[in-house]
C-alpha cells in the first residue's frame, strides 16, 4: 500500500475515472450509518475511500480523476424539466459527508472535478474518450449502467454490483454476452426502455427484454422508427407510434456528452505522493484506525514518536528498578481464547525506563511473583482480565491492578468499538502501538515474533499503558466517572478473571447421551417428514425444500429470494396452519441447531487438562454495560425446549459434596423503570409485592383482580417488558399477534394508568437532544448523535435507545455491583464457595453442602442492598446437583 501512495506506478498511460457521486451513494446506502465522537457521519466516507485505496491497490494507474456533479440542474433539464425529477432529497447524513470526501482525495492527492450545468458522466465521458484516442488504457468505476456505453477497446468499466467492493469490469465481449448488442446501443436501449432512476420516460410497457429484442433486429431507435411496419405485435406498435417523440428524447436524454467544456486533460490527473500529514490529520479526525494502521510506515517518518526510537531494555536478571510501582506489566499471549495461550514475554514501563523480560526470567523468579501478588504495587494495564487469567494458568495470581487502559476507553465512549490498544493509541496522540495481527499475522498464521521485533512491540504497548493513564483518568473525571470505574468496573475485571479460571465443570459423558438422543429423535422426525412429503430430500436444502413445500405440496409461497423460495423461520412459522409438515420441520430445524451449536459446540470446548468450560467474559463490549460471554457463549444456552434446558443438566459441581446454586433478580428493569420514572402506580406495586402484570392488567382493562384472564396478564406483561425496550405499536402487534390499532391503543392506555412512565420517556429523550447523550444512575454514559437526525428510522431509534439504556445500564450496573459486593463477603467470610457464571440477572454459584445456608442468607441479602432505590430489589434463590435442577 505504502508503494502505491508514494510515486512508483506504471510506465504505460493508465486513467482511473471514478464516479464520485455514485460511488458515495453505494457506500452511504451499503454501510450502516457511523459517526465519531464529535458526532460526524462516516459511513459513506469509509465506503468512499476503502473503494478509492481498493483501485490503487489492483489498479496501480498513472492518472486517476474523481469526477463529482458539480449540482441538480444540468443542460439536460432543458430538454426534459422532469428529469431525475423523481429522486429522493439526498440525505442530509449524506450530503454532510461529501465535504470530507474531497478533503480526502486532496490529501491522496488525486484530482476531482465537477462542472457547472453538467454531470459527472459527462466529465467521465469527455476524459476517456479524449484518452482512449490517445491510445490510454482507460478505466471507469461507477454503479451507474449509463456509464456501458462509453466502452470500447481502451475503455472498461468496472460496475459495483453489491456494496462497494464487489464489482463486474465490462469490456465490449461482456457487454455482447450480457446484453447482446454494442455498447453504443446502451442509449438506444434506454431510449425505448427509460430508466426509472433517471426518470427517463421511454416507451410506456416496453421494458429490458424488448427494447434489446428490437434493437438486435433494427439496430438503434431510429432503425426502429424507420421499419415501424416490420416490428410483430400490434400493441407493442401502438405504443412506440405514440411515444416516439418520448423515444427520441429519452435517448437524447441518456446520451452522454463526450466533448463537455472542461478545463482539465488526461495529463492533468496525473498521480502524485499524497500529503502524508493532512492524511493522518484527517483520518484521525474521522476516527479511521484500521485505515491508519495501512499507513504506519509513512507516519513513523512523520510522526515524533516513530517505531524506531524507543528505547527498550532486555533484562535477564529482575531488579526493584524494573519492578517499581507505579508501574504498565504488559503479559503478552497470543490466541483470542487466551485460556489456551502461550506467554511468548512480558514488558514493563515505569519512570525508571522501559523494559522487556523473557518469559523464563519472570516466570522462574520469586521476586516476579511476590510483585505480581502484591496489592501496593500499582499496576497498570490493557485488558487486564487477560493476563490475570495467563498468569492464573501459572498459579501466579495478579493484584494491585489499578487501571485498565481498555475499560477506561470503553467508559469514556462505549459506542466507539475501536478499544484496542492500537486504535486508543493513535486516538489519544499516545506512544504510537501495532496492532497485533500486524506483527503476529491471525488465525492459524499467528505465531511470536522473534528479537527486536517482539521487545520492542512489547516496549511500545508498556510505554502507551503508562502515558495513556493520565489523560484517560482526566477523562473519566470530566465524566464524572471515576467510580463507576475504580469502585466498579476495576475490581469486577480481577473477578471476571478468576471466574474464567476457574472454569464451569461439566459431565462430558451427559453431553454425549444428550448428543445420541438427540440424533435418535432427528432420524425419527426426518423419517416423518419424508413420509408426508412422499419422498426423501435435503431438509437442510433450502432449494429442495422451497421444492417440496411450494411446489409439490402446494403452500402458498410467502416471498422469493434470488434463489428460489425463501423457507426461512418467520416463513415457516406463518405456514403451519396449512400443513402438519411445516411444525415438523420448525421442531427439527430446532433440535439439529441444539445438537450442532450446544452439544457438539460444547464437547469441542472441554478443556483437556481441567475437563471444565472456560468462557470469555466481555467486559468492554455492549453499549448498555451488560457483560457478554464468548467462547463459547454460556449465556445463551436455549431454555424453551425442554431439550435445552436439558443441557443444564450437564453442568455439574466439580467437588463432591457441593451443589449448583442459582441467584436471580426478579424483575430488575422494571423495579428500575419505577424508581427512575418514580410513577405512583408502579411504586406502589412493588412496595405491596403485588404481581406487576396482574397489577398492569386490571389498571389498562379496568377490571378487579379476579377478572383478571391469562390473556389479559400476558399482554400486559409483554408491553410492562416492551416499555424498558422502547417498545412500539408495530413492535407489539408482532409479538401479540395484534393488530397496530390494538396495539397503539393498548399502549396509550398504559400511559393513562402509568402517566409517570410516559413524563420518563418525554423527558430523557429531551435530555438526550439536549446533551447528546444518556447516563445509567451510575453514571455510565450512552452517545446517541442520532438523536436530532433528519431521518426517521435513525432518529426514533436513537429515542428508543435513549429511553432504555438508563433502564437497561442501571440493570447493568447493579448486578455487576453485587458480583463485587459478594466477592467481597465471600472473602471476608472465607467461604469456599465460587462464583461461576453471570447470565443476565443471574448469578450461578458451586456451594459446598456445608455452605449453603450461609449462602441463602448472604447472596440475596447483598444483591437486593447492592443499590438503594425507592422500591425493593427482590432476589429469588435455588439449588440442585445441576444447573438443571438448581432452576
């Protein structure tokens, strides 16, 4: 990349015309929208110049011009007032980010242009025929067809077909095999057809196919006209006879000029070195760190702090100096599922240096150790669970850890996603870190660097730890954050470790039962299925099952995708009542996906040395603060099935004598919800431990308790859980099976018997515009710059979510406060029960037998006081020989 940005291309005149607008179009409409922390739009941005680095990479051109509409009216309007008449307004979250674009080009140093009164593709037009008669190659990006005509045998276009990347090149054969006719009779094409796009009138009810059927007999639209009485079909010549003026003009209309007035030559965009600091500059701004780390070679010449200069110590032999306080410990292992890794080395930096340590003089050293151990030597570092954990696998458990670079990160903007240490690096202008797939390659590939390379990625990552703590501590504390982050997120990190060390035992030889069980049971359901259909097939087949249902079966097809018929799940679930073959297939797509992702997914994770599950906790990953499990994902073990649930059973105390024992909030976001909206009704309700749906229920339908139905109780319920969620009419008439008009009504007369609810949601999305964010009662924050957005799906989303996050993010909170709470009691207590998982609003604990009624006690009295609020926390507790039996 570095090659192709810096002046070495070749020797034979090469033109690259891009269209600009086009291009920026397909990346708004192809990307979901992004935006930095100042709230800048980037989506179409990123598009635009990951599609621009894309042709200098496979490319390489000697000249390259972006070509741009200079505005909405052209020549052509002269001709036709109503051209392009019918398209949209460009979004406003678009138009925002065309700006940047040209800053952009600017800094690549390509040459843009646009030119009053004409189009872009008359810029484009203009330019390669002008260079293909000089005997340039030329070639034309675009996601616009107009742009076919202008091949010839210089000129290709390469035509985006799916997003940005993704395109077809046309040369003169493909147009032929495509379209069956020359490029020049693309304009002829699109005078009998018109193009929609363009509003382009054409021939009303001729379309693609006979607009190319008349061209391959009469050549072009005058040829036509001119042997009007040989064309078959007498509508077909009816309809040209009264539109041929519309004919003629919509060929006009698509023709592009190619001897436009522009001021600029094919000489003119002749490809220079980029401006390396306006490019840095300005990706930064945008906040563009993978596209950053494709420049890294440049900036270490235009930076201070290049790659080379740093200076870092091998020591062989660990001394008070090395091992100061404070002090960045960097514990570098390489896989993602780090509870399988290697210590390839370890880095320090501290005001007395920077320093490298070999894995065996740490590992070997007691002095190490002692360190490590020791609560008054602060540390500070990146991901900090991570090496608790490798460090735990060495029976070295790590303490004194007062700042974690990653979380604070995360805190200051969880909307962010760029929290590793390279991107946080480059954001906050700090001691500038790779990233790690570029020095230790991914997947299969990865594997340690060697030497200088390695001492001194480490030394970088150690000195970054220790400059990024300051300004990142400033940070948290401008946001009133800081103990959200030392009382809370800092210590929960060591216990999240711990938990992942520990591990969850499991009883393989249960999972294997489960796994034949559940064989047996699809053999049986497939047998059953080939018999209703009267044949055997694929079921996992999509095309051989769309066959069976719609076409031998004769169920009404629902939609179509390119392939076929679609037999996606809310398909099939609108069809069973019209076959007994459809629940069939429902149950066994059911059971394949538990025996595929749960039980086989879950024998392929047993450790070999501990036979125990250890799953990744995610710390610093969803917006709300909620934590989120990984490799493998324990949270999300199905429970509607009884076969999931089932797979409970398999999880096992690992000491004899000790049970599985399960803590759960009941109802936390909406004891929440009523402490923060502070609605009489609600307060009420939870004070007096009245069922809240039946409450809900008899208040929205005006009956007493006892004409309370099921069907009332589970409405009321779906919209008491929709509220937190920001729930909608459409939302709700989907999960009741409702109409909208039901649904709206029901809501409405929610917020009559709930007024306070209603003032909640009003007033913190006012806050939200007003601050462009929202907070949890912890004070974690939610950016939503979507909030004053001009378009609707992104603006009432941004509301939704500005009503549910303090919900939500408090929820959050408190349980991750009790986990702390109760790590904390059980230390004092020194009991020798282990916390294991948290899943949502619960906690899933092994409790020696001797435990247990200490444990009644202390769990639920520490989660229930982990916060005050104005209505009672109420935590519900069971216990069994499995996770299975404990719920």
């Amino acid at each position: 990349m570095r090659q192709l940005l810096t002046g070495v291309w070749n020797l034979k005149n090469k033109l690259v015309l891009v269209d600009g607008n086009s291009v920026a179009y397909r990346a708004f409409f192809a990307l979901p929208l992004l935006n930095t922390e100042k709230g800048i739009y980037t989506n179409a941005i990123y598009g635009f110049t990951t599609m621009i680095l894309k042709v200098l990479e496979e490319e390489n051109p000697s000249h390259m011009l972006v070509a741009f509409d200079a505005g909405k009216t052209t020549f052509r309007h002269k001709t036709y007032q109503e051209y392009k008449g019918k398209r949209e307004k460009t979004p406003p979250e678009l138009s925002e980010q065309l700006p940047y674009m040209r800053e952009l080009l600017d800094a690549f140093n390509i040459k843009h242009y646009e030119l009053e009164n004409f189009e872009a593709d008359d810029i484009i037009g203009t330019l390669s025929r002008t260079a293909s008669a000089e005997g340039w190659d030329v070639k034309v990006y675009t996601g616009d067809k107009d742009l076919l005509q202008l091949v010839d045998d210089r000129i290709s276009v390469a035509m985006m077909k799916k997003g940005i990347t993704n395109m077809d090149t046309y040369d003169e054969a493909m147009i032929g095999e495509k379209y069956g006719i020359k490029p020049d009779q693309i304009i002829d094409m699109k005078g009998l057809m018109g193009d929609s796009s363009d509003n382009i009138p054409g021939v009303p009810g001729v379309g693609e196919k006979t607009a190319l059927k008349l061209l391959k007999s009469h050549g072009t639209v005058e040829g036509v006209y001119e042997s009007l009485d040989e064309v078959s079909g007498k509508k077909l010549k009816e309809k040209l006879e009264a539109n041929k003026e519309q004919a003629f003009m919509s060929k006009e209309l698509a023709t592009i000029m190619c001897e436009a007035p522009i001021e600029v030559k094919p000489d003119d965009a002749e490809r220079k070195e980029h401006d390396q600091e306006k490019l840095v500059a300005l990706l930064k701004e945008l906040e563009f760190n993978s596209l950053l780390n494709k420049f890294d070679g440049d900036r270490e010449a235009a930076e201070d702090e290049d790659m080379e200069d740093l200076e870092v110590k091998e020591v062989n032999e660990l001394t008070e100096d090395v091992l100061a306080s404070p002090s960045a410990l960097v514990v570098e292992s390489l896989d993602d599922n780090y509870h399988q890794a290697q210590i390839v080395g370890f880095s320090l930096a501290n005001e007395n240096g920077v320093y490298f340590v070999p894995v065996e003089t740490a590992l070997k050293s007691t002095m190490f150790t002692e360190w490590a151990q020791d609560k008054s030597k602060e540390k500070y570092m990146f991901d900090a669970k991570r090496s608790v954990v490798a460090l735990g696998w060495q029976d070295i458990v790590l303490e004194g850890v007062v700042f974690d670079v990653q979380i604070a990160s995360y805190l200051i903007d969880p909307a962010s996603g760029a929290h590793d240490l390279s991107d946080i690096s480059v954001r906050k202008n700090s001691v500038r870190v790779q990233h790690d797939d570029d020095v230790y390659g991914k997947g299969k590939k990865r594997k340690a660097a060697e030497g200088e390379a390695l001492i001194q990625h480490l030394g970088r990552k150690a000195s970054a730890i220790f400059s990024l703590r300051d300004d990142l501590d400033e940070e948290l504390a401008a946001n009133e954050q800081k103990e959200l982050f030392y009382e809370l997120e800092m210590p929960l990190s060591v216990i999240l470790g711990r938990m992942e060390k520990h591990g969850v035992a499991v009883d393989r030889s249960e999972l294997e039962n489960m796994g034949k069980e559940l064989e047996e049971k699809l053999g049986k359901i497939e047998a059953d299925i080939h018999r209703m259909a009267g044949t055997e097939f694929n079921i996992n087949s999509p095309k051989q099952l769309g066959e069976i249902l719609f076409e031998k079966l004769g169920l009404p097809p629902v939609k179509k995708t390119k392939t076929g018929y679609s037999t996606s799940a809310d398909v099939l679930e609108k069809l069973q009542d019209k076959h007994e073959i459809v629940e069939q297939i429902l149950h066994y797509r059911q059971l394949g996906k538990l025996n595929s992702t749960y039980i086989e997914g879950l024998l392929k994770v047993i450790h070999s040395k501990t036979g125990k599950i250890h799953t990744i906790f995610n710390q610093s990953l969803t917006q709300t603060g909620r934590l989120s499990s990984t490799e493998p994902n324990l949270q999300n073990i199905p429970v509607r099935l009884e076969e999931g649930r089932k797979i409970r059973h398999a999880f096992v105390p690992e000491q004899e004598n000790a049970l599985i024992f399960a803590a759960d909030y009941s109802q936390i976001e909406l004891r929440v919800l009523a402490h923060i909206c502070q609605d009489d009704s609600l307060l009420h309700a939870f004070r007096e431990d009245l069922d809240i749906h039946t409450k809900t229920a008899m208040d929205v339908f005006h009956v007493n308790r006892d004409e309370v139905t099921g069907n009332m109780r589970r409405t009321a319920k779906a919209v008491n859980f929709g509220i937190v969620y920001g729930i909608s009419d459409y939302g709700l008439s989907q999960s009741l099976g409702i109409t909208r008009k039901e649904a709206k009504s029901f809501i409405d007369r929610y917020f009559e018997s709930f007024p306070g609810v209603k003032d909640y949601m009003d007033d913190i999305v006012d806050k939200a515009r007003d601050k462009g964010y929202v907070t949890t009662m912890l004070n974690r924050r939610r950016y939503l710059p979507e909030i004053t957005s001009r378009n609707f799906n992104q603006r009432s989303f941004a509301e939704r979510t500005a009503m549910n996050t303090p919900i939500q993010g408090t929820a959050a909170d408190i349980i991750k406060k009790a986990m702390v709470d109760i790590a904390e009691r059980m230390e004092e207590k020194q009991l020798k029960s282990s916390l294991l998982l948290s899943v949502h609003d619960e906690l899933i604990f092994e409790v020696p037998e001797e435990e247990i009624e200490t444990m009644k006690q202390l769990v639920p009295e520490v989660m229930e006081g982990a916060i005050e609020l104005d209505v009672p926390l109420k935590v519900d507790v069971s216990y069994g020989d499995t996770w299975y039996d404990a719920k």
